[in-house]
C-alpha cells in the first residue's frame, strides 16, 4: 500500500488540536446489489476506485452496482470528550454509514463535505467502520461535473466513493460549530461571527504572532485602524484564535472587496475599489493517477504556484469542488478563484448546448423540458448544494466570483436562482450564465462569452460588465505524456512548441489584448492542465511536462492590465 496521503488537517479555517486521520487502507467489495460480493480488495483511501491512487483502477462502478468499505480504527479514553463527529470530505455519490454495525446517518451528493454524530455508537478502544456507496453517475440527474459512463473528448472518467479526506473530532458541548467572516476594507473593520452555545468566548485576531485586537462577544466587529488589503500581488492574511471554556479553534482572513464599478468609460470588475483584469485559466482540477483527487497537498500548492509564476491572477475551478485545502493555498499564495457549481440533469444534448447557441439561438431557462431539467427532485436538490456551497466556501479569501451555470447545461431558472445567491452571499460577482443562454441584460452581474472557434470580440452597447469566460483552447500532444496516443481532442491543434507559442502570441497581443480598451474585464484561457483526450492545457495530464517557457507566458500576462 502507497504512503497515506493528505494527512493534514483538512479544515483551514476551522482548525482544532482534536484530529484522527483515517485515510489510508481500508477493506472494500464490489457487487451488484442484493448479490454476495464476488471482488474483495484494498484500497487507499482517499482515491475512488476508478483511479490508479487507489491501488486498483481496475473497474468502474455501474449504477446497479455497491461498493461496501470498511476498516477498524482505535479511540483512546483520553481522546473522547461529550460529542465526537466522523467527517466525509466528499464521497460520491450517496451513501449509508455504519458504526460497529449500527447505522448512523446516511447522505446524498458527491462534491460536499458531511458529518454524522457518532457520540453514542462508538467506544474506546476497537471500533469498526462501515459506508456503503451507490452512484448513478450520468444515468441520474444528480450534479455529478464532467463524469460519463462512457468517457471520452470533453467527458471524463467517473469515479465514485469516497474521494475526500476521512476524519474523526471529539469536542465539548460547548464548541465552536461555525464561524463566518466579513472583511469590510471600506470601514476597516471584520465582522466575526461565531455559533456556539458556550457562555464564554474570547476572540483573538493576530497579525502574525502578535494580537492586535480581541472580543468577548460572538458577533464582534473589530476595527483594523492600520489594515493591509489582500490581492493576488500582496495577499495578506491575519490569523484569529477563538476560545471558549472547552475548545480552541484557529481560523484566519483576508481584507479585501470585490465589487463593479465605471472606469469612466466601462463597467469593470473591482477589487479593492480599484479596475482589476482578471487574467485566468479555466481549471478541471482533474489528475492522471486520482481523477478528481489531488495525489498530495504538495501537488495542489506547486501548480498553483506555477499559474502564478507564470503571470496568471485567476483560476476558474470548473464545475467541481476542491478540498478545502486548495482553497487555502489560493488564500495564502494569492490567486483569485472564480468558482463554478457543480453541473447536473438530464442528458448532454450536444445540438442544444453546442450547436444553437453556436449560431446565435437562444432560449427562456424556464423551459424545463428542452434544456432536461423536468425532474423536481433534482432541481431541488441543485438548489440545496448551492446554499450549501456557498456556506462551505463563505469564508475563502479568493473567491471571487460565483458561475451558477455552464454552457446550459442543467441550466434553469437563473434569474430566480441569481436573485437567491445574492441574498446568500453580497460580497461576491455572479456569472449567471456562462456562455449562452443568457437571459438579458437584467440576469447576471456579467456578459460572460465563450469563443473558440471563431475571432475574439465583445458586443457593443452592452451595461454590464464584459468577461471572457472560455477561449483558446490551443493543443499539443506531448509523446509520451498522453492519455490516448490515438485519440486526441482540441480546438486548435499544433504540431510544435514553437508553433504553439506563435499561435498563442498572436491570439493574445492581436485579439485579446486589445478588447481591454473596448470593455473587456476578464479573460480565462482553456486550460491549466490535459485531461485524459483533451490535450490543450499548459501542463500535460501527468503534470510532468510544462508546454509553454515560464518566462513566455509570464511576459505576456504582464500586458493584460488596464
């Protein structure tokens, strides 16, 4: 069995000594239902078994299939106080789990972290865990990304299961349940406000080691009279400690706002009261060996450090929700994070999302039938995920922008649904409708417009602010570091590096560069990385080769300013 990975605490900003890892090897089988299981084996938690992390990779689960895991785990007398919680980072996509043969608690969605209490179905010493796994994948209307039974072009190999960090807490009655941050640059203050039902609490925030303000009270509003603003170019974080009669918890944050303002001549993206260009990357977030799984800690930091040395401010996580981890590197090393929800439905029916709104056809997303949103029950449940989503990453210094919808698909009722994230979140930029479909100048906060395959450009007379969501997309096939030697998909494919880097210079100094002074506020290039046939990103799908000189890009990036 591989070294257990992602070992570090998995809750940034919610962080507590009390910490039991259970990643690493478990027991799994694999059968259809009602059936004996046929196949036992080992798996390394936290990689699906579709992946070759896990140890396997040799199978992919149907939807009349189960997965059962289990494995044993020990709990000192010391480490048990009034309530203890087992933590799921993600598992996909429904599942029901057991301790020491009794049920606990059961769950449905495959992007979001969940607990279940186990306080009275655990002991100390020996306990034994159970999770039993189904997933319907694109045979269901569930929010399930760019997974596909049937993989290949833009759709990638499912996988299912667990796929997050396992976790076990122990806390008092008393302990902190929630925090919720909100810097306000304007009035150089932060407002903390902090769910407990302890009578006592001390809120402490830090400039490095030093404590620079401090509260008794779980709203607080502390002033930071002498404050230093985040951004990618300066990303400063304070820290804040919280304690209550039982329990101490470390969390930290950013001062900055994102907001739209007038340049004079153009509605543009703000941050920090000031015109910025968002200059990003569009970011499956997939990996060769882990699929949605990030193989370490160390990988997610060095591509994101990459992006940035390479002159990027941006990336756009694509339709899929990274442990929670990822988000606080992007916090610490300073990079702007437009996060997309997790698409879901009916049926990908290309000639409805590709081919109409190629040629300018357009649709109501009230239309539930054409655009295969009929299902209540799914609706309801993509609705649920937003909320949760946005209370998951509430806090993420980073993220500035929300995309509710992609490309159509699984599109549908996005004003109503553009109305609803408002009022769950003011402090962020919505991209309703990325790509077409849009639904009027009244519906999203941004014009955002995919291109590929034709030449760069942006409406005129449009109010709001003007985003190139997708474009670029330019392919070379790497040997050797190629999913499919056979299969290959891009937009634009070239025969070189050399080729490359000429097509992609021309693309940027003669199209894109000169749309900022006509109203152009972000831009965001397909891709970080390949992914499996998709061979257009900057790094290959193994991440072991770099497409493009560092020196190259960062050169260029350096003119995409206002």
């Amino acid at each position: 069995m591989k070294t257990i990975s992602h070992t570090e605490y998995p809750r940034p900003q919610l962080e507590r000594e009390s910490y039991i890892n259970l990643n690493g090897e478990w027991d799994l089988t694999h059968s259809k239902f009602g059936n004996e299981p046929k196949a036992h084996y080992k798996i390394n938690v936290p990689f699906s078994p579709e992946s070759k992390a896990s140890g396997l990779g040799n199978f992919i689960l149907q939807p009349s299939e189960e997965l059962v895991y289990k494995r044993e785990f020990e709990l000192s007398s010391e480490f048990l106080k009034d309530i203890t919680l087992l933590h799921f980072g993600a598992v996909d996509y429904s599942c029901i789990c057991y301790i020491n043969g009794k049920e606990v608690g059961a769950h449905r969605g495959g992007f979001l972290p969940f607990h279940f209490d186990i306080s009275q179905y655990i002991q100390s010493g020996k306990n034994e865990i159970q999770l039993t796994v189904t997933d319907p994948t694109d045979t269901g209307n569930q929010s399930r990304g760019k997974q596909k039974l049937k993989r290949g072009g833009i759709w990638y190999t499912p996988q299912s299961g667990i796929w997050q960090t396992v976790w076990i807490e122990s806390v008092s009655k008393n302990y902190v349940k929630d925090i919720k941050i909100t810097p306000n640059i304007d009035t150089k203050s932060v407002e903390i406000l902090v769910t407990t039902e302890s009578p006592n609490i001390i809120i402490q925030v830090l400039d490095g080691e030093k404590v620079i303000a401090e509260s008794t009270d779980t709203k607080a509003n502390i002033n930071l009279p002498n404050m230093e603003l985040w951004s990618p170019e300066h990303p400063k974080l304070y820290g804040i400690l919280i304690q209550t009669s039982d329990d101490k918890v470390k969390s930290y944050f950013g001062m900055r706002k994102f907001s739209i303002g007038f340049d004079g001549k153009f509605k543009r993206l703000f941050l920090n009261n000031q015109p910025y260009f968002h200059n990003g990357l569009l970011d499956q977030g997939y990996w060769s060996e882990g699929l949605l799984t990030p193989p370490n800690d160390e990988e997610m930091e060095k591509e994101i450090k990459l992006m940035k040395n390479m002159g990027f401010n941006m990336l756009r996580k694509h339709i899929k929700i990274e442990p929670l981890r990822w988000y606080y590197h992007c916090d610490r090393l300073g990079i702007l994070v437009w996060q997309d929800f997790v698409c879901g439905g009916g049926a990908y029916e290309t000639w409805k999302v590709a081919y109409l709104p190629f040629i300018g056809w357009n649709t109501k997303d009230t239309k539930y039938k054409f655009l295969n949103r009929n299902d209540e029950v799914g609706r309801s449940e993509f609705i649920s995920e937003m909320d949760r989503t946005v209370d998951l990453l509430k806090n993420t210094v980073s993220l500035s922008v929300w995309v509710l919808f992609n490309e159509g698909w699984g599109q549908f009722d996005s004003i109503k649904l553009t109305e609803r994230l408002k009022k769950l979140d003011d402090t962020r930029t919505i991209d309703s409708v990325s790509g077409w479909y849009d639904q009027g100048q009244n519906s999203s906060d941004l014009k955002s417009l995919h291109l590929y395959y034709q030449k760069l450009k942006i409406p005129k007379n449009e109010t709001r602010v003007i985003v190139l969501s997708e474009f670029g997309g330019y392919s070379l096939k790497t040997e050797g570091h190629v999913f499919d030697e056979n299969k290959l998909f891009g937009y634009k494919i070239l025969p070189d590096k050399q080729s490359l880097e000429k097509e992609y210079r021309r693309l940027i100094e003669n199209e894109l560069i000169p749309l900022i002074e006509k109203g152009l506020s972000a831009s965001i290039y397909t891709q970080v990385s390949d992914v499996e046939e998709e061979i257009n990103g900057l790094v290959t799908y193994d991440r072991k080769v770099i497409k493009f000189d560092i020196e190259f890009m960062r050169e260029l990036n350096s003119k995409l300013v206002y």
